[in-house]
C-alpha cells in the first residue's frame, strides 16, 4: 500500500468539527472556563506586577537591562499556574462534552496529583516550541502540534512523565490537521485577549489612580479567554484521537472521574 492509499483509508480527523464544537463548549459554559482560568492568571499578572513592576508587566515600559532574575521567578510562578490551568480546563471539557458539570474541586482532585509531571512537560515542551520558532515558524506549529495532547494524556490517563511519548504516538499521521486547527483556535483567542486588553489598555489612559491594578486584572482576564478557548480545543483533539485510533468513546474517558 501506498502512502497515498494509506492516507486515503485514514479515518479523517474532523478539524472543521473540532475548531466548532471548541467555539460551542467555550461560550455554553463561558462563566465557568472564566472564572478556572482567571484565578490563575490574574494570581500570575498580579505576582509578576509585584517582581517585575506594573510598567513591565503591562508593557508600559521597556524591561531594564539586568532584569532576568526577576523574569525568571515570574517564569517559575507562571509554569505552575498556568499547568494547572490547563488541567483543570481538560477535564471541565470532557464533562461538557458530555452533557454534565462536576464541581470545580473535583477537578482540583484529579490535577493536583499530576501538577508536577505537567509543569515539567509544559517546560519542556514550551522550550522545543520556542526552539521551533526561531527555525522559521513552522517547525514551532509541528513541535506543537506533536505534543498537544500532552496534557490530556497527563490528567485523563494519568500517563505521568510519559504524557510526550504517548502525545507524539496519537498525533502521529494527524499533525498537519492539528496544526490547521491550533492556528485557527490560536488567532480567534487571541482576538478574544486583544479586545480585552484594549480595554485595559483604555483604562490606564484615563490617569485615574488605582486604573493599574484594574487594567492588570484586565489584562489577566483576557489572557484567561485566550487559554480557556486553546485549553478546551487541546481536550477535543484528544478525545477525537482516541476516538479515531483506539475506539474508545468520551464516556469510556469519563472513567477518570470515578
């Protein structure tokens, strides 16, 4: 068999569908992913105001020379938040996915335990897609694309430091699919984030005392739509590729949760 034929006989991976149904659970349960994404964010915004300065932060002002101490705590308190996160926002996907919601700490539950295995994947791999990055772009969205299930596979199997290795075999044969819907998830969140943070932005101009700490949670929360959209777009690929390579349904999946 050809590669052609072999492609051909490849159940088609659905991005049109996924990049939909990632639209339809986002605003059904906008209040939610909301508010799972915005503690951690504005918890990161208003620590990085404190290390870093608001002007910095904010990009009011050019970083001073000497500063990488201070952006690498950031970093630090960043990685962690920000993994559980996307952990949390995984398995509210699933369960929307599903027709039901469980309470939040339920998902604290089955997160905390994997928080250490994700904050090292995320570094890891965010480091591979900078890498990428700077070889012309491309080779960034490919590395993305190999490991963007990384997380799910953490907290819905609990695949631990294994979640790349299993990550890179589910993607394999759909990456380009993947990278077609990561771009399309990537530019409609970050027109969510910008429209927020114009009104941020907005606010500092009026000169008003006390406008920094408001425009900083702004700025948090529209960075809390742009991971709330990508995180509940990560847990969709997921699920259609085990669907697709393993059989196994969303409700299989849901056995997490037990």
């Amino acid at each position: 068999m050809t590669y052609q034929d072999a492609a051909a006989a490849r159940p088609s991976f659905g991005a049109g569908r996924i990049i939909g149904e990632s639209f339809s659970v986002f605003f059904r349960t906008f209040w939610k992913i909301l508010l799972i994404a915005a503690v951690p964010t504005v918890a990161a915004m208003l620590i990085a105001i404190v290390i870093r300065g608001a002007g910095p932060t904010l990009g009011l002002e050019e970083p001073e020379a000497g500063e990488g101490l201070a952006s690498l705590a950031v970093l630090l308190v960043d990685v962690p938040l920000l993994s559980l996160m996307t952990g949390l926002l995984v398995l509210l996907a699933y369960d929307v996915k599903q027709g039901r919601l469980r309470p939040v700490g339920r998902y604290f539950s089955i997160v905390l335990p994997n928080l250490v295995a994700l904050v090292a994947l995320s570094l890891v791999v965010g480091i591979l897609f900078v890498l990428g990055l700077a070889l012309l772009i491309v080779p960034g969205l490919w590395v993305y694309a190999v490991y963007a299930v990384a997380c799910p596979a953490v907290v819905i199997e609990g695949a631990g430091f294994r979640g790349m290795r299993r990550s890179a075999s589910l993607t394999k044969g759909y990456r380009w699919p993947i990278v077609g819907v990561l771009v399309v998830i990537g530019v409609a969140s970050y027109a969510l984030s910008f429209a927020a943070a114009f009104g941020g932005a907005a606010l500092l101009r009026t000169g008003v005392d006390g406008m920094i700490v408001v425009a900083a949670i702004v700025n948090a929360l529209a960075a809390a739509m742009m991971y709330g959209l990508s995180g509940v777009a990560l847990a969709l690929i997921y699920a259609r590729l085990r669907e697709i390579k393993e059989g196994v349904s969303v409700s299989d999946l849901a056995a997490v949760f037990d």
